[in-house]
C-alpha cells in the first residue's frame, strides 16, 4: 500500500463503499477504498464458470429505482427482465397448483397480519403472527428465511414491514458483482489490507490496517454489521453504542449453490421447485436461470448454518436428496456440483444481510448516524427500507459521501 495520507479513508470495497468511492472522486475529493479482501464487491461477487455466476447478490430488486440498473447499462451490459420465478407457479411436481394458491393465499394473509403488528406499541418476531396450527407455517418460514437470512422467530416484524419494495426484479446477465466492482474504476485502491483500529483520539483519524497506517481527516466505515458488532476494539476510543446497534442488526444466511443439469431442456426456463412443502428446512431450486442448463439452489436461515458446518459437499448431497425424492433417483445421474461460496464462513463478511432482531428495528438509524462530522457509516444494514440489498448499500454509500464532502466543503470556506 502506498497511500499513508488522504482526505477520506473509505473502509469496505462493497457496493456501499464503491458507491461512496466513486461519489467522492468525481467531487474531486481525495479518498482511498481499504479492502481487506483482494477483489471488490463484498457480499456481490461474479464468477466466471462458463457462465457469469453471482456467488452473492444476484438480483436487482427495486430494479425501475436501483441505481445499479442504470450503472449497468451505462457499462454495456445486459439487462434480463424476465420475470422472476417466484412471481409466477411453480412446478406441480410435489406442489399441486391448488395447494400453491392456498399458500400464496396463507403468505399474503401472514404479510398482512406482520403489517398489523409492526403498527403496534411493542415490536414483537414476525413468528408471533403466524397462524396456530397453520398448514402452509413451515413453507412461511423457509421463505421468511431466503428473504432475512434468519428464522422469522428471531426477525423484528416492525423491520419486516419497513422494507420497501417496488416488485420490479431484473438481473446483469454478465453479473451483478461484476458491475458493482466495476463501477470503482479510478477510484484509489488498497486490496488485501484489512483495517484492526480505528483511532478517533487525535486531531486525525488514523486508520490502522495489515499494511501500515493511514492518517485521514474522516473515514466512512461500510463493514458488515457483523464485523462492527464483534470486533471489539475496531475503534479507539470504543464506540459502544455503535458496537450495540450493530450487534441488534445481526446477518442472516442465505447461501447458494449452482448445480449443472444435463438434459435441461426437460425443464422450462426460470421455473422452480420448492424441496418440500412442509417445513421450513426446504432449499428452493431455480430450474435453468436465463435458460442455462443448470439448477440455481437457495439454502436459507438455520438450515443453512447448520450445513456450513458440514462442508460445501453437504448442499450438494441436501439438493440431491431432495430433487431425487420429488423427480426420481435417476435424476441425480443428471446432476453435477458447480461453485458456491460459504458466507457464514467468510471471515470479512460472517452472513449474508442483516435482519433486526425483535425490538432493535431502530437500530439501522443508530448505527447510521454519523459520529463528531469525520466517522460516517454505509451499508445495507444502515438503510431503514432497503436492507438486505446491494440498492440500499449504494444509497448509503452516496449519504456517507454526501455527508463528507459537506463537511470539507464548510472546512474549505
């Protein structure tokens, strides 16, 4: 690293730092992205397996107000507007179509009770709205899982309800990753140089990473809500009531594996499968993604963790037992493990987004508030509406960098 001093120190290099990143460069401000990884894009990441393959965030919801949609077409790229599966029926094997309506019917009426609740004087978990003895609980609740990360008994329903969403989803055919990395072009870089301390104890920040120090007027921080809640000495003097904020915006899981079919054309293109119908220890499978000829599988909340601890070999068998029992056990002769990556497991992310736990809905705003004008923070997790997402990480990247050129704007005058 060659940068030891600099106007802005941005810490992270994912969608929220980027975001912030590129706002201040082309203000003219001088900043550099701390990395601890040595690639870019955080929790959105494209591989190249044949196929451009989003290992992290894939899709761009809100995509009619996404800033990403338009940063992607602006780099060339390809926007796929097909419809998503889950807004349409899902295949019958396993799932008939007059229990799938009874389900959507069971899901619409869950969201409408968490709407209720979230109105309410106390927040309470998004479980204590289910329906006694529902049919259609553990279905809820696996999809309650792909949605938070987390199992709806641990998710705030205040916060549930607070998330914005426009129901227009689209995606990067050559990657959602891929173009958030790429929007950081010229912006100053430190890859593989993660930040241990930052010290507010002086007149300037300095900012303590693997490959020496650097001393900055402010800093915008983008980390996980994860890193920031366990990382007990990240700042110096402490910051507690960051480190309790970010402890109530825990991350939840939610990993995918790309699997390769041969003799996809059996299947139509973008359709789906849930595992099973009846609990919420289910993956979904997404059938042949932008027609390619493999299985886009979603492993959601505690099922997930616990199969991290196995290995990434344990999805694979999990699908296999699954798909095998609703499509014959033939089918798994058509089936070949492809990559995924282990978030729970990432030392820098440690989850996937963050959901609220109950009670701590507030917390996004806690834990997005700046601290003496010179530490500013960034990421999904500090969004009030649009958590979870690459969209919100980007929004509160530009406010950060919004935030610090305000203020070296009134240090100038």
């Amino acid at each position: 690293m060659s940068i030891s001093d600099t106007e802005v120190v941005i810490v992270g290099g994912g969608a929220a730092g980027i975001a912030a990143g590129r706002r201040l460069t082309d203000a003219g401000i001088d900043c550099v992205i701390v990395e601890a990884r040595d690639r870019l894009g955080g929790r959105a990441w494209t591989v190249d397996n044949g196929f451009a393959l989003d290992l992290g965030c894939g899709w761009l919801h809100s995509a009619d107000r996404n800033p990403w949609s338009m940063i992607a077409q602006a780099q060339g790229r390809t926007i796929d507007k097909t419809p998503p599966p889950w807004t349409r029926p899902s295949l019958e094997t396993g799932f008939p179509l007059a229990d799938q309506r009874a389900f959507i019917a069971a899901l619409h009426a869950f969201h409408d009770r968490v709407g209720a609740a979230a109105r309410m004087e106390k927040d309470i978990a998004a479980a204590a709205v289910l329906e006694t003895g529902g049919r259609w609980n553990g279905l809820i609740g696996a999809v309650g899982s792909f949605i938070s990360g987390g199992e709806l008994e641990r998710v705030s329903a205040r916060d549930f309800d607070n998330y914005a969403d426009t129901e227009v989803n689209w995606r990067v055919v050559e990657g959602y990753g891929a173009t958030i990395a790429a929007h950081a072009r010229g912006v100053p870089l430190a890859l593989g140089c993660a930040v241990t301390r930052i010290d507010h104890s002086g007149r300037r920040l300095r900012v303590e990473t693997a490959q020496g120090a650097i001393a900055a007027d402010r800093a915008i921080v983008t980390l996980p809500s994860t890193v920031i809640a366990e990382t007990e000495d990240l700042f110096f003097p402490a910051l507690p009531q960051k480190t309790e904020a970010a402890a109530g915006l825990p991350l939840g899981l939610a990993d995918k594996l790309f699997i390769a079919l041969d003799h996809a054309d059996a299947f139509p293109p973008d359709s789906r499968l849930f595992g099973r119908t009846d609990t919420s220890a289910t993956a979904a499978y997404h059938l042949r993604p932008f027609g390619r000829p493999m299985i886009e599988v979603f492993f959601g909340g505690r099922l997930a963790a616990g199969l991290e601890q196995e290995g990434e070999r344990a999805f694979f068998d999990f699908a296999l037992a699954e798909l095998t029992a609703l499509l014959g056990g033939d089918f798994g002769k058509r089936l070949k493990p492809g990559p995924m990556h282990l978030w729970a497991a990432d030392p820098f992310a440690r989850g996937s987004y963050s959901f609220a736990l109950p009670g701590k809905a507030a917390c996004r705003e806690q834990l997005a508030a700046a601290v003496d004008r010179r530490i500013f923070f960034a990421g999904e997790a500090c969004s009030t509406h649009d958590f979870s997402t690459a969209h919100g990480a980007y929004f509160t990247g530009i406010a950060a960098a919004e935030q610090a050129i305000a203020v070296s704007s009134a240090g100038a005058a």
